[in-house]
C-alpha cells in the first residue's frame, strides 16, 4: 500500500540533488569574478575613538569660541595614538590556513620577516595557493615572504605554491629534497 514512498523519497532527492549543484556552481562562478570580494581591516576600539575625536575635533576647530577645547581634544588625539603605537602587540603570529586536505601557515616574526608553510592543493578544480594564501598575505600586509618551507612533496602540500611563487617575491624555499610522486 505504502509501495510508493521510496519512490517518492528518490525524487525529492534527486531534486535537491540538482539545486544544490546549481547553488554551488553559482557561488563558485559569482566568488570568481574579480572584486567579487573586497577584505578590509577590522575597526579597532582605539581607531573608533580616535574618528570620533577628529569628527568633535573639526567640528569645534571652526568656532571661535571651542578653540581651546579644540587644542585639548587634538592633544588627547596625539596623546592616544601614542599610547596605542606603544601599546601595538609586537610578537610572532601564526596564521593556519585552511586549505582543504593540506595544511599551511603564515608565521609573521617580531623582526618583520614571514614565513609560509605549505600552501595546500592546486588541481583541475581548487587553486588554493590562489583562493586562499595570497589573499591572506595580502590582508596581513605580507609583501614578500623571507622563506618558503615545503614539509613534504604530497600534491596537498605543496600544489598551491606554484600560483603563491608566481605572486609574491621569496628569498628563499626550503625543500627536504625527497621524491614522491603525488
């Protein structure tokens, strides 16, 4: 009597099958338009006092009578951009990329120099070195990277930085010198 659920259940997927494709070949095709995205640097809270500060502080520039309020909020605008250059934290940061089966990492050191591990996989479909690591160097402000470490010769690993070696300038790649075809 029920004989026509399965039935019934195959079609339901198969068409949710058949939308899913279409979504993921649309915002495939709409992420690979150039400017499809644009990164930005987060606002900090000082960087938001700091534009509230200079909107009062042009406001108040431009009377008369606010002037000596004007001079006090520029001073406190020169004062917490010294206290916030002083207090920027300085260290090494590690940025882990996720770059699909592989794995890479951007290590910025306290002395300016970076470092990239891996960059992850570059086949007919996924360009990860692309997709991913260069514009993660780029939000990081990363011009050139000082050393470029390949761990192992597995396609995962190493795949996505043919398009990363192509982009970015690097003094120097580390490679174990082993062969693996992958």
């Amino acid at each position: 009597m029920l004989g026509w659920i399965p039935f019934l259940s195959s079609g339901w997927a198969g068409s949710a099958w058949i939308i899913t494709k279409c979504i993921q070949w649309c915002s495939g095709f709409f992420s690979s338009v150039p400017f499809a995205s644009i990164p930005i640097q987060g606002l900090h809270l000082v960087n938001f006092i700091l534009y509230f500060l200079l909107i009062v502080f042009l406001f108040m520039v431009f009377q008369k009578r606010f002037m000596g309020k004007a001079v006090l909020t520029g001073l406190l605008m020169i004062t917490i951009s010294i206290w916030a250059w002083s207090l920027e934290k300085k260290g090494l940061d590690i940025l882990f990329l996720d770059v699909g089966q592989g794995d890479s990492a951007i290590i910025q050191f306290e002395n300016g120099k970076t470092m990239l591990v891996d960059a992850g996989q570059r086949n007919w479909s996924r360009d990860y070195g692309e997709k991913v690591v260069i514009p993660s160097a780029r939000y990081l402000g990363v011009k050139r990277f000082n050393w470029v470490v390949m761990t192992h010769p597995h396609s995962d690993h190493i795949g996505g930085l043919v398009s990363v070696l192509e982009a970015v300038p690097v003094d120097t790649v580390w490679d174990i010198f082993s062969e693996y075809g992958s």
